[in-house]
C-alpha cells in the first residue's frame, strides 16, 4: 500500500461506518488553545468538542491530522522512526460508541483493511493503579476476548504506557494500544508488547476518555464517555511496504535519492533523513503561516531550516538546494494537501530568504566553532557570539558540539542572554487566560449556550440566565446578547444592562467567550440582577461603531499590504479596539516610506470609493474557491463567515468580528508607525475616523508651532530645518577637527599588540568622533603597518562612535571589520556595520565603551587565533 492508498483506506472505512470525515487541521493551534505552539495530535483541533465548548459537527469524526513534534528532534536520523513532521490518522466518539466499539472498528480495519494476520497481533490494556484507585481495565479486556483475541495476548501495563492525559487535571482516561509481531527474528521469544524491543511494533492507540481528574487526583466518571484514537501514517506505511525505517517508504524515498544527487561529500544517512524530514517540516509550517524567526514557532521553523542547511553543507550540498526539496515534497503530498502547492510562492520566498541569509555567516561561524572545538574548549562567550552574531541557534550549537564530544555553558550563554534581553529593554510578557477556566464560569452559570444577536442590532430584551461571583468579579449569562465576545483581535463590546422595571442598572465592562458561549462582567450601580430577571442590553454605540471602523481598516490594510509586497503577506497578529489598530504581518523588511504611502493611499482609496460590506455564511469550500483569506491559527467548521468588500476582488477574509456598512464609514485611514514585532514579523498601528482627525489636527498644530519657532512661513518649515542642520553639522566637523589634530596617530598606534603574527590595536580616543574617528582611524592604520586590524572608540555628547579597519590579509584570516563593530556597537546600545575591510557604528551607553572594546579585541583574537 502507498502512504495515499493508506490514508483514504482508512477515512473511508469510517465514513462507510457513519463517521463524518474532517479536513486536516493547521500546524498552527487554533487561537483559544495556548497550551501548544503546534499541533501535536490528531485531537487538537477537536478540543472544543471533548471540553464540551463547541457542538461537534457529529458524534462521530474521523481525520487525518497534520502533526508537529520536536522533543525528540535530536533523534531524528538517528532511529529507524523518529519525525517531526507526520500524520496522524483518528477515529474519535463523543458519547457514542465506547471501548467495544473502537475495538470491533480497530480489529475489522486490521484485518480486512490492512491485510494482518489475527495470530500477529497483541493488545496492552491499563493493569490498573492504586493511587488512581481504580484495577485492571476488564470492559477492554472484555472487548477483545470477544473478538477473539487470546487472553494470552492483551498484556497489562503500567499508567506510564497506558493511561492517558492531558495535565494534572481533566478529561483522561485508559488506553489499548495494537501492535504487531514482527516475529523472533527481530527480538526475543521473551518480548513483549509495551517493552523496550523492536519485535512488538505498536500501531494503533485507543483512548478511552472516561474520567475527569480532580486536583486531588481523585477520578469521577465523566458524563460523556469519548473515544480518541491514533495511527501513524508513517509508521503503516512501514509495515505495508515492508521496509526497515520509515525514511525507506514512498513519501521518503525521493527526498533521500535528491539528498544522494546533490551531495558531493559523503552523504550518510543521518545527514539525509535529517534533510528529508526537516525540509518536509518546513514546507507544511510555512504553508499554515509560520515565517521564520527567533520567536515561539518561528524558532521551531528557523531551527528546523538551519539544520537542513547546515546537514546540507556537511555532506557537500552547493548553496540554494532547499527549493528543490520544496518540490519533491509537493510532488508527493500535494495532492493531499493542496494547500503545500497553493503557497508555493509564498514558502520559496521564506526559504530562499532564510537560505541565503544564513548561508552567508554558516561558514564563518562553522569556522569559529570548529577553532573552539579544536582547541577544546567551547564558553558561554563563544556560543553568545554564535548565537548573537552568526545566527546559530543554540540547540544547533549544542547539537555540533556533541558531535565532537564537548558541553557548552548553556547557564553562562542563558546569563549573556538575559544581559542582553534588559538591554533590549523592549520585551513585553503576558501569557492568555486558561480556556478552561472560562469554560468553567460560563457553564457553572447556565447549560444552555447564550444566542449573539449583536451582528444585527445594538440592543436585545432578554433574560438573565445565571449569575455569579468569582474572585470579586460578577458574572451574567444573558439568554441572548448583542455584546460581541472578544476573538479575531476585536476586543469585547462594552455597554450596559438595566432591568425592564427600573429597579436595577450595571455596566458592562468586558465579556468572557467559551467556545460559542459567553457570559459578561459587570459592576452594579443599582439594584441587583437575579436569574430569571428581564433586561435591556445595550452596547455603547459609539465604541462599537469606532471598533467596527477599524476592523474593516484592517482588512483594507491586509489587502493594500498584499498588493504591494507580495501574496507572501499574511496576517500574524492584530488588535482592533475603540482608539486604534494594530496589525502584525509576514514581511521580511522595512517597508519603505513610498511603499508606506501607496499603502495608505489605497486604503484611503477604497474608504473614499465607498464599498459596501457584507458579510455571509457559507461553506468553507466554498469561502476558499471565491479566494477568502483565512487567519492561521483560527478554526473553521462547515459553515463559515465571510466578509467581502466591494465585490470581493480586493478584500475577503474570514471573519467573526463586526463591521461598518460600506468603507465610507470609516471617514479617514492614518498610518502612526511601522516596525518590527519580531523577527521576519513587521507591525504597523493605525487610526481611523474622529481619532485620524484628531491626529492630523495635532500634526498640523505642531507644523504652526515650528513654523512659528523658526520665524517662516509653514510651507518653509523643511528648509529652513535643513540650513539649520547644516550650520550645526558645519560646527560639529570643525569641533571634531580640531579634537582630531590634537591626538598623535603615532602616539595611539604604539598601543598595538602582536597576535598571531598581525598587528592589532584596539583603543579609546577623547572627543573625536565622526568622519574625524574615520580619519584618525586611517592615519593610525598607516602606523601600525601591514597585516593589521585597528579598533578605535570615541564617546562624545553622550553617545558612542566606532570605527573598524582590518587589512586584506586578515579578512581572510577571518576578522572582519563590519561583524566586529557590530558586536561591539550591540554591548553599546546601537548597531552599525559595513565592508569586511572597514566599518563604522555608533551606541547610546559610553559606560558601555570599555566593555564593547574588549569584546572587539576578544573577537580579534580569537580569530587569529592568539
């Protein structure tokens, strides 16, 4: 059987017994799970439906999830069966059929399926645990007995196989898992299932999630009884094509031969599984939205991208190869998942950039490691610059480090890593609230889920369906609300409540959203609010309308975004409130101030032309061919919402959130900043309407004032700006000068020192700064002589200048001026760069100045080896 004919001989079995089969859900985890950065089970997307949050679509499901894992990334090529990147097939009941019918399914499916003979294969079941306070899991045992699987052969194991869940609390419950006998030849006649062996090979996973666990540990039966199953794809494959790894089977096997064409080293098989794996990891990351970065996901994709790179190098791989492994995987798993051939565009430009990118410093910094290794020695300092400097992800540091049999300062290189974050000083932290806990409120309030009225109208006469309190706050279920629950990066509406009689009042400052649930927070200001009382809802129309005006902005921003840098845009992140926008897109650059402007432009464009905005329910198919944009990281049922403006040709996302009519609404669209949010990430914060009003009043106040300062008319401001600098910079290089020819470049350049047969200086000069330090810098290098590097620093008027020369001879040595001022200007609160034979930089700190000439010298040095 192929991996393809695997996958639909499975979902079809279960469609033909009732199942309804679902679509593979994103690597990226939907919104209201953070308790994952990727998805690594074939039930993740489905935790709505265990938690009881979302009704599921049926009460039988069946899937073929995309999956992701690293914690064992290190044994990937190593072992016969370690992937990051797999799919994971799962039938799964939610309180239909339980232990006997997963097995009859299971042991049908194995037979008449996938061909095994009865007499290979074995069962484990949970033996019970007394501190669960619960025996041997007989209902399972029951179960296959009575399809005649010998008692012989269900063999008991411990909790630490055979019972599954999630955390110390919640839904969990016991497992059976299948495997199959490979047969003596492979072990002993000793083995048995569950063990540490390679004869009993375990297939297939049966969860029977039956308990909820209390934070006692005590269980209590839960009243749903659900099944969770999974089989590897991979791991079938294995078996049905009869081969010894996984890397051997259909998916694999064209990924290894191009790994084979391409190297011109000896190409091993680690080296060539890790390629296969990564790069098909990569792929299917990129196609779900991940860019790479230094961040959360994006590190797991960086990671994974500089470990193909640098596998590819070792066996002898030319630069630029990862594009062909991007389409050996569409070629095998395209048609599977249509969306890897879609984002074509968009995961060769990820991959390129990243390629060449880390391409350019992999064999300087592979140079520098390997000098450190040579030498035996591998400290916190060195993997910072590693790190810091070149790029190299610390696991990847580490990984090459074992390689040659050394341990890295990982508590050092963390301490270098926190000097550096309070440097920064820009890092901000929050974590999301527990899903669980909101479920909790909403469904302690009323069973019954709260109907949103609020697409409609701005105000509901309804009825109070619970209320409580919890830790000082009070809570209100409403049987049916207008507040729109805070989800897509549109904050929660807020407003009030009041009772029909007049006897009660209470704002409403927030809402809580459980799945398709909600309850909202209140703070009473008269009278109190019982179940049962009818009530007036009503949403504060002015911050509702301003919301809406900038989250249709948004979507004008997304589509003006896409149009003029690439397809490649997505969105990565968003804040839509009352004041403000935010939006976090994938773009590798600084947009440029003319590509700033014909972004506005046409937003204000559109506004101007007037579109209307509809939004309608639909099918997710048919959202996709009508080329709706969908939000990584949200989860989408059968029935979607849509939302298109004009008619569609520009803008049309997916969407929860509310917004205006037509574009004109939203009156006016500024742009207050653009930067980075992280990296590969960019961030741009907007206003709209009154606010953009406000803003342009306050700019053009500010223009007056200026105007007034420097005694000329307003449209003279520029001008008369730019003599003003000149006068300054005039008196500033005269300054410098004079600093300059009082310092004896003689004098500074006795300072060199001897290291490693070159000439190296690395000194402080007072006062010079500027074209000045780069003069002196030239005249000193002309004392010192040949094969020389020189370093001088200058602290004047509160900042820092730096300036690097390094002849010919030592770049090729390795020191190269723009990668040294550029570590050393880092220590110094700035950043700077240039030429590998001179550069400049310049920092905010001057108490920094001696500590970033230290480094300078390190870096010299160690380059050369002194």
């Amino acid at each position: 059987m192929t991996s393809d004919e695997i996958r639909e001989t499975y979902l079809s079995f279960f469609e033909q017994h009732g199942h309804k089969r679902l679509r593979s859900g994103s690597l990226v985890p939907a919104s209201f799970d953070p308790s994952v950065l990727l998805t690594t089970a074939g039930m993740h997307p489905l935790k709505p439906y265990f938690m009881g949050l979302e009704a599921p679509p049926a009460d039988r499901l069946t899937s073929c999830q995309k999956c992701f894992r690293t914690p064992d990334i290190e044994n990937v090529g190593v072992t016969a069966r370690h992937l990051t990147f797999f799919e994971m097939l799962g039938n799964f009941s939610l309180g239909d059929y339980f232990k006997a019918g997963a097995a009859e399914f299971a042991w049908d499916l194995s037979l008449n399926g996938f061909g095994f003979d009865p007499k290979d294969i074995w069962v484990t079941v949970f033996e019970g645990d007394p501190a669960l306070g619960i025996g041997l899991d007989e209902e399972a045992v029951a179960a296959w007995e009575a399809l005649g699987v010998p008692r012989d052969r269900i063999v008991p194991c411990p909790r630490s196989e055979n019972f599954w869940q999630a955390g110390p609390t919640g839904p969990c419950g016991p497992c059976s898992e299948l495997y199959l006998d490979r047969g003596v030849e492979y072990g002993s006649p000793d083995d048995l299932p569950g063990g540490e062996n390679e004869r009993f090979l375990e297939y297939w996973n049966l969860v029977f999630m039956q308990f909820d666990q209390a934070p006692d540990g005590t269980l209590t039966p839960l009243p749903n009884q659900n099944i969770d199953t999974g089989l590897g794809l991979n791991r079938m494959a294995l078996i049905q094509q009869g081969v010894e790894t996984i890397f051997d089977t259909d998916q694999f096997v064209p990924l290894i031969a191009l790994g084979r064409e391409l190297a011109t080293g000896e190409a091993d098989d680690r080296a060539l599984r890790i390629l296969a794996d990564h790069t098909r990891g990569m792929t299917f990351l990129i196609a779900d939205g991940v860019v790479p970065s230094n961040e959360d996901r994006g590190y797991v994709l960086r990671r994974l991208m500089r470990r193909a790179i640098q596998q590819g190098h070792r066996i002898g791989i030319e630069g630029g190869f990862l594009p062909r492994y991007v389409d050996v995987v569409m070629e095998t798993m395209g048609t599977a998942y249509p969306e890897i051939v879609e984002e074509r565009d968009t995961i060769l430009k990820w991959v390129r950039a990243e390629e060449e990118g880390f391409g350019r410093t992999l064999e300087s910094g592979l140079k520098i490691l390997e000098e450190k290794v040579a030498a035996g020695s591998l400290d916190a300092a060195a993997v910072f610059q590693l790190h810091d400097t070149y790029g190299f992800p610390f696991a990847l540091t580490q990984e090459i480090a074992a390689e040659r049999g050394l341990e890295v300062d990982e508590a050092g290189f963390d301490a270098l890593m926190d000097e550096q974050r309070a440097r920064s000083a820009g890092g901000a932290g929050g974590g999301k609230a527990r899903v669980g806990g909101a479920a909790d409120v909403v469904r302690a309030l009323s069973e019954t889920p709260t109907e949103f009225t609020g697409y409609e109208h701005l105000e509901e006469h309804t009825t109070v369906a619970g209320v409580t309190e919890r830790d000082g706050v009070t809570y209100v279920k409403l049987a049916s609300s207008p507040f729109y629950a805070a989800g897509g990066g549109q904050v929660s509406d807020v407003g009030t409540i009041a009772c029909e009689d007049g006897d009660c009042e209470a704002v409403v400052s927030g809402v809580l959203r459980a799945g398709e649930d909600q309850a909202v927070t209140v703070e009473l200001r008269t009278g109190t609010l019982k179940d049962g009382e009818r009530v007036v809802a009503r949403v504060d129309p002015t911050a509702r309308h301003a919301t809406q005006c900038n989250h249709t902005a948004t979507h004008l921003l997304h589509a003006a975004l896409r149009k003029h840098l690439g397809t490649h845009v997505r969105q990565a992140g968003s804040a839509v409130q009352p004041d403000k926008l935010r939006f976090d897109f994938s773009h590798g650059q600084r947009l440029s101030p003319q590509e700033l402007q014909a972004v506005e432009d046409d937003v204000n464009g559109w506004i101007l032309e007037n579109h209307p905005v509809r939004a309608i329910s639909t099918t997710l198919d048919e959202a996709k061919a009508l080329g709706a944009m969908a939000l990584f990281g949200e989860k989408y049922g059968d029935v979607v919402r849509m939302v298109s403006v004009g008619d569609g040709s520009f803008s049309r996302e997916l969407c929860g959130g509310t917004h205006v009519r037509s574009t004109a609404e939203i009156g006016l669209f500024k742009i207050t900043s653009e930067g980075s949010s992280a990296s590969n990430v960019r961030r741009i914060e907007a206003v709209t309407g009154p606010a953009a009003v406000t803003l342009v009043r306050e700019h053009d106040a500010l223009l007056r004032a200026s105007a007034d300062a420097l005694r000329t008319p307003v449209d003279q401001v520029p001008d008369a700006i730019a003599a003003l600098q000149a006068k300054v910079k005039a008196a500033a290089k005269a300054q410098a000068a004079g600093a300059a020819a009082g310092v004896d470049p003689a004098q500074v350049a006795a300072g060199a020192q001897d290291v490693g047969g070159a000439k190296v200086l690395v000194a402080a000069v007072e006062g010079v700064g500027g074209k000045a330090l780069l003069e002196l810098a030239d005249k000193v290098k002309g004392q010192v002589g040949e094969d020389a590097a020189v370093v001088l620093g200058s602290a004047a008027d509160g900042k820092v200048g730096l300036v690097a020369l390094v002849t010919p001879s030592l770049v090729e040595r390795g020191v190269k001026a723009g990668e040294i001022v550029k570590l050393a200007a880092q220590i110094t609160g700035g950043g700077g760069g240039g030429r590998d034979t001179a550069a400049q930089a310049g920092g905010k700190d001057p108490s920094k100045l001696g500590e970033a000439l230290d480094a300078a010298r390190a870096a010299i040095t160690g380059a050369l080896g002194g």
